[in-house]
C-alpha cells in the first residue's frame, strides 16, 4: 500500500506536466481537473486498499482453513496410526494365543497317539504272550505223559521189578543147585 500511495504521489507532477498546455487557458479548469484525478486515484487507492485487506482477510482466513483441514488430517493419520497399531497389536497377541493353543493341541494329539500306539503294543505283546503260553502249554501237554502211559509205565516198572525179583530167585536157586553138588562128594 506504501509503494502504491508513493506512486500516486509521483503521478501528480507527471500529470500536470502533460496537461500544462491543455489547462493552461484556465487554472481553475486544470485544478480542478487534478484534483478530481487526484480524488479518483485516492478513492481508486482506498477500494484498491479495502479490496487488498479484504484479499488479506480471504487468504488469512483460507490458510486459517487449510492449516485447520491439514492439522486434523494429520491428527486423523495419527489416530488411524494409533488404531492401526493397536489392531497390530491385538492380532500379534490373538496369533500367539493361537499358536500356544496349536502347540498344546499338537502336543496333546502326539500324547494321545502315543498312548494308543503304547496300548495296542502291550495288547498285541499280552495277545502274544497268551497265544505262546497256550502253544507252550499244549507242547508241555505233549511231553508229558497222560494218565494211561503214566499207568502203563508203573505197570512195566513193576513189571520189571519181578522180573529182577524173579531173576534174583532163579540166580539164588542156581547158586544153591551149583553149589549143592559139589558139597556133596
């Protein structure tokens, strides 16, 4: 604005140099005439000055505005980064739950199975230890002898036995008749 009214100031000496010639049969025409120019630029000044403080007032209240629009911008990003960041967080935390909850179900599964695997192993050794005792016991059934052999071989022994009881006796008698006569000459 002060470069403008310094302007305005200059122009009044330029003014009246061109227009001497055209005003000089008056004085009064020619004054007039610059003031009324001079009225002009002042009121062309003041409009042009309520015009750059109203431009002034726009802008200052435009870049009120947009520093409003970019400060809740920046702390709308700064919610969503805190929001974002807390749903980060909530999810790393749910994927760790989940992975302790995967391990142990994992872990109980593998217990389960061995369990299972452990019983069908004792149940197939006990089947086999009763199929192998029953086989052993019908092969111990098999050496020994029933009631009938075992009555058979008593009767042999006794058997036996009277025969060398029989034996004995005809031995004896032998020995008597083999010795009688020689006792006897």
């Amino acid at each position: 604005m002060t470069a403008l009214q310094s302007q305005l100031t200059s122009l009044a000496p330029t003014l009246d140099r061109m227009n001497s010639a055209y005003f000089e049969k008056s004085r009064d025409d020619g004054f007039f005439y610059h003031t009324n120019t001079l009225y002009l630029l002042l009121m062309m000044g003041k409009s042009l000055e309520a015009h750059l403080k109203a431009s002034d007032r726009e802008r200052d209240a435009e870049n009120s505005r947009v520093y409003a629009y970019h400060t809740n911008e920046l702390e709308m990003s700064q919610l969503n980064l805190a929001q974002l960041l807390d749903a980060v967080a909530r999810q790393e935390s749910r994927l760790d739950e989940t992975v302790t909850n995967l391990e142990s179900w994992t872990q109980d599964a593998m217990t389960k199975q061995e369990n299972r695997m452990e019983d069908k192993i004792n149940a197939e050794t006990r089947r086999a230890g009763a199929t192998m005792s029953a086989e052993l016991q019908n092969q111990i059934k098999l050496l020994a002898p029933d009631a009938a052999e075992t009555a058979r071989r008593r009767q042999l022994e006794a058997d036996v036995a009277q025969i060398k009881h029989e034996l004995e006796l005809i031995k004896a008698q032998l020995g008597q008749l083999t010795n009688a006569p020689a006792a006897r000459p």
